[in-house]
C-alpha cells in the first residue's frame, strides 16, 4: 500500500493500491479484492501498520466469511491464511473498527499466491 488509508469505514475493504506482481489480474487494486483465477488452495498473507498505537483491527475475508483476523495492540501486526478457493471466489482484507487509519508508504503489504490446483468436481472421472 502506498497511500495511507484514512478514516476507514467499518467492514471497509482495506485497498492496495500498488500491485507489484499481478500475474493474470486477479487482483484489483482499485476494489481491495483478489478473485481466484482457478480452483485452488491458495496462500495469503496481510501486514497493518499503525503508527498512532490506537488499537486497530482487520480481518481476512473470503467471500462474505471472516476467515482469520489481526489486531494492532503496538504499530504493527500481520497473519496468513491458507485457504481453498473455487474459480471466482474472493478474498479481501476488511477494517473492522469505524474511522481507523493504516499506513501505507509501503509499511502494509497484501499479497498471496497459488500453492496447488485442485481438480473440479465436474471433472473427475471424465
């Protein structure tokens, strides 16, 4: 994330705005949301930073389920999931508390990749 995320809303999805790596789009960094590509187990990881110590909180979202979540207690807290996702799933990163701040200036990072495919169910014995 370059750009400092500020008075967020809450359950607002958290933008990253600066893809370094986005093979296939599946990431928008207009929207905050990953959509999965292909079904797979997927591996994803969030790192928040906030440098005013005012107890901030997020959690990993994939579709409309919290999967895992984070709190920042000091200036900086991170976590992972790992997760299977069919074709058109998606994953985020939601505020969970109203009006917090995360910094950007690339202290809070997003990312994620596929670690296998799995087969489709409509596939198998075919």
């Amino acid at each position: 994330m370059t750009s400092n995320s500020e008075h967020l809303g809450q359950n607002q999805d958290i933008v990253f705005d600066n893809a370094v790596t986005n093979v296939g789009n599946a990431y928008n960094r207009h929207h905050g949301t990953f959509t999965a590509p292909t079904k797979g187990v997927y591996f994803f990881s969030v790192t928040l930073f906030d440098p005013e110590n005012t107890m901030t909180w997020g959690h990993f979202m994939v579709n409309n389920d919290i999967i895992a979540k984070l709190a920042i207690y000091g200036n900086q807290s991170s976590n992972f999931i790992i997760v299977e996702l069919n074709q058109g799933d998606s994953v985020s990163v939601q505020n969970t508390a109203l009006d917090k701040f995360i910094t950007g200036d690339r202290y809070s990072t997003f990312g994620g990749f596929l670690l296998f495919e799995t087969e489709s169910p409509a596939l198998i014995g075919k």
